[in-house]
C-alpha cells in the first residue's frame, strides 16, 4: 500500500514517548502528522510541551484532546481527512495502575473503543496500534512468541492491552479495518519516559539518592529485561505502516524487541559506564534491593521472526550504545555536569 503524502497521518499520544519519535520520523519523511493528546500530568508535562516544541513543523498539526472523549473523538474523526492511524495514546506503567485503576479503564478501554469506532465510520486503511509484551504475563516458555498462550496478565495494566488486542480483532472480523497489533518490549531512549527504570535511576543519581532494585539482590536469578531502543521501535514501525494485512480477518500482531534479554544488573552497570562517558567522570550508583513489586514479571524476551519475516527487519542497538544515547541527552536536557 501507497501511503499518501497529500494527507495527514493520524498519530494518537503523539506528545508521548514512541508517539513524539514516530512523528518526528514521519515528519523527515515528508509525510503530514495530525498529532492528538490529553497532554495528562502522570509524568512531568513540561517534558511533553517540550516533545511537541521539537515538532513543530508546517506538515504537523496538534488538537489537544482525550481519547476517552466520545465528541472529541468525533469531531476528530469527522473534521479531518485521513486514512491511516497510528494509534499509541494509554495510559501507561505496571505499577500506577494499583494506585489509579480508573485511568486505564478510561484511556485504554473506553478511548480504545472509541478510535475503533472511528476506524468502522471512516473506512480506514491501516490502524496501527499499540499493545505490549506485559500481555504474556509470567509466562515459562522463552523467547515469547505471539503464538503464545496470553490469558493470565499479571497486571491491570496488561489485562487492558490484551482487550485491545481482542477488541481489534473482532473489528477486524466484522468491519473489515486492517489492524496491525505491536507488543513493545521495554522501550529507551532520548525523551523518555520518566517513570522508565533507567530514566528514574538517572533522576535519583543525580538528585544523591539511592536506586531501588527489585530483585531481591539475587544476581544469580535475576531480572531479564527485553530492552529495544527507540529508533528500532520506529524503523519497525515504519516498515509495517505500508502493510495492512491482507488476511482474514485482517488483523496481525507482531513482538518488537531487540531479541536480546539483558539482566538488569548488567543494565544498571552499562547505565552507570553510559553516564560516566556523557560526564567525563565515573558514575557509581547507591543501590538498595528490594523484593519484587506486585504485577512485575520476571524477564521478557521476544521471538521477533515473525516481524523479520514480514519487514526484513531486525533491532540491532546494542545496549551500550543506546544508553549512551539517552545519556548524552540527559545530560544535555537537564544542564547536568
């Protein structure tokens, strides 16, 4: 499928993290972005203003407004034109889901719904949208593969995504809406998010505090994380948005992940030899272990064939050097020395 550079691409969450790269990415490729989002306080809305200022372009277009808001939606879907969209407004985070259940009931499910609606209306050609790999939950096989057996999420959050997954699919089925499903696995990078373990471990350094692990300090059975760094989210991203599927129901899921679990303890290191390098000076945390926390799980890992056989496509960042990335932002961002 051609993808039209006449008319704006529709990208929800566009001042979030993936949302603000991915537009960034389609903006230096000529194409037009209409970029929504609530601009919500769960992390520091400054960093978010600041994501949209690195936007500004004569090709982009910002509404604020809540995907959760059935007239917003509305008047979104009805006073614009386009015909594909990519859609990664939620509220996001395992843990804040304990504390505000509410936000992702309204965000995840009911704004869901909502885009979906829009898609059955407007007759869109590609819904891109995101899911994560929380869904596969504590699951024993490894890598995981999106064959996987995916009905015991761990967390709120991860029960959400896994509706949307099933909620895009019966659409699919219905409506006919070619629908792309992406199970991101622990995304990094510049312009993160806050709340990320790599961006809070950067925040409390400097700030002379300790860093929480949640891993009991137990380094022989430790935590394995799936980190995939931006640019491989968005280069997989781009790929895929010119390739509905075409089966039936028209609908896919697809892991994008860097294929290459690291313990979190070799990642707290390879952040503390990031950081050293971006300041000129060694950088060694305070670090204090702690059980793990209610709806974490204990490694994530993706079996991306699936993805590299529809794109040709592999992540390839390798871990230092993404850091190292992040870290040089960091430190330019907040004036750090």
């Amino acid at each position: 499928m051609e993808i039209r550079k006449d008319i704006p691409i529709l990208i929800t969450g566009c001042a979030g993290f993936i949302g603000f790269h991915f537009s960034k990415l389609l903006l230096s490729k000529g194409y037009k972005v209409l970029g929504i989002d609530n601009l919500n306080d769960y992390y520091d809305v400054n960093l978010k203003l600041d994501r949209l200022k690195n936007l500004e372009h004569e090709n982009f277009t910002f509404i604020k407004g809540d995907i959760s808001c059935r007239d917003f939606i509305n008047k979104v879907f009805s006073g614009y034109d386009f015909e594909i969209i990519v859609h990664l407004a939620a509220q996001a985070g395992v843990r804040y889901s304990f504390e505000k259940p509410r936000a992702y009931i309204d965000s995840n499910i009911y704004g869901f719904f909502n885009i979906l609606e829009g898609c059955r209306d407007k007759k869109i050609k590609h819904l891109l949208y995101a899911s994560s790999s929380s869904v596969y939950g504590n699951n024993k096989k490894v890598p995981f593969s999106e064959t996987d057996f995916v009905d015991n999420p761990a967390s709120l959050y991860a029960a959400t995504k896994k509706s949307n997954e099933l909620f895009a699919y019966t659409y699919s089925h219905l409506f006919n809406i070619p629908a792309t499903g992406l199970r991101f696995f622990t995304v990094y990078g510049p312009f993160g998010r806050p709340d990320m373990a790599y961006f809070n471990f950067t925040d409390r350094y400097f700030r002379g505090e300790e860093i929480r692990i949640f891993n009991n300090g137990d380094f022989e059975h430790d935590l394995y994380r799936d980190f995939t760094y931006i640019d491989d989210i968005t280069n997989s991203m781009y790929k895929l948005l010119s390739l509905p599927p075409k089966n039936s129901p028209p609908h896919e899921i697809y892991n994008i992940g860097n294929n290459q679990p690291e313990k979190l303890m070799d990642f707290i290191f390879a952040l503390e030899n990031a950081l050293s390098r971006a300041l000129g000076r060694k950088v060694e945390f305070k670090k204090v272990y702690e059980p793990l926390k209610p709806g974490d799980v204990t490694k994530t890992y993706a079996d991306i064939g699936k993805l590299y056989e529809k794109i040709g496509f592999r992540p390839k960042t390798k871990i230092e050097d993404g850091l190292y990335e992040f870290a040089k932002w960091y430190v330019s961002y907040y004036k750090k020395s």
